[in-house]
C-alpha cells in the first residue's frame, strides 16, 4: 500500500477507537449519573422522611392533646345536661323537667307538677362557647315560627279476654 492511504487508514482507525472510548465513557458517564441521581433522591427521600415523622410526633402530640381537652368538655357537657335542673339557677322546677337529650336536652311542662300547667318549653343546655348544631337551630326555629302541634295517636289492640 502507498503510504499516503495507509497513513490515512490509520487515522481513520486511531479515530473510529477514540470514538469507541469516548462512547464507553458517555456510558459509563450516564450509569454514574443515574447512580448518583437514585443515591441522591434515597437520601432526598430519607431526610424528608425524617422531617415527617418529626412533624408528625410533634402535631400527633397536640392532636391527641386537642382530641383530649375536646373530649373532656363533651364528657362535662353531658354530665350537666343532666344535672341542670337541679341546680339553683335553673329556672323551673325539676319534677316539671323531662330528659331527652338529643335532638333537644329537656321538655319542661312548666307547673305540670303542681297541676297548673303554664307552658311547655324546649331546653338546650350548652356549657361555655358550646353552640347549637344544624338541627338544634332547625328545631329552634321551627318552635320560634309556631310549627308545633299536639296530636293524638290511638291504636285499638284486641286482648284475647275481650274476643
């Protein structure tokens, strides 16, 4: 062969094993790359997972601390539902008082007891900032715009001594 094409013939390979070594090396390159990446989301990931759990203890603590105080005010609401009648500043007597609790606490058949009935009222008792539900309101206001009404439902039951 002339010099000049063997010449060129060997640029032309030290050329085509450069390539093949820079291609190696763009692969190696990009196989670090996604190690490095999936290594740095790992610790990403675990760092925040530690954050959470951190947030989590801390709100869990007052979480279960609102929950609690929460619970407690119910629990002493319902103990004095049922207790208001009998105490001082209740302002009927407790013979006339008569327990449902839901959807209202107390019917008062006001002086029913001394067989002078006044008046029927509805009572909702509510401790400290404790307000009325939709259906506490509903029931208030359905009494306030005078849809109450007495009816009386009789059923004729046969006893077997009357056949």
């Amino acid at each position: 062969m002339q010099t000049p094409t063997l010449i060129l013939l060997t640029l032309f390979l030290i050329a085509l094993a450069i390539i093949a070594v820079l291609l190696y090396l763009l692969k190696q390159n990009k196989k670090a790359q996604d190690t490095l990446q999936r290594e740095m989301q790992r610790r990403i990931n675990s760092e925040y997972r530690l954050l959470f759990e951190g947030w989590k203890k801390e709100y869990e603590k007052r979480i279960r601390k609102d929950a609690a105080s929460k619970s407690q005010s119910t629990l002493i609401g319902k103990i004095t539902e049922h207790f208001i009648p009998y105490l001082p500043d209740f302002p009927y007597n407790p013979q006339d008082a008569r327990f449902l609790g839901a959807p209202i606490d107390f019917i008062v058949f006001d002086g029913l007891s001394t067989g002078d009935l006044k008046e029927v009222v509805l009572v909702e008792v509510k401790t400290n900032k404790g307000s009325l539900s939709k259906r506490e309101r509903q029931l208030r206001d359905a009494v306030n715009d005078g849809k109450v009404k007495w009816i009386q439902v009789r059923r004729n039951v046969e006893l077997e001594s009357e056949k």
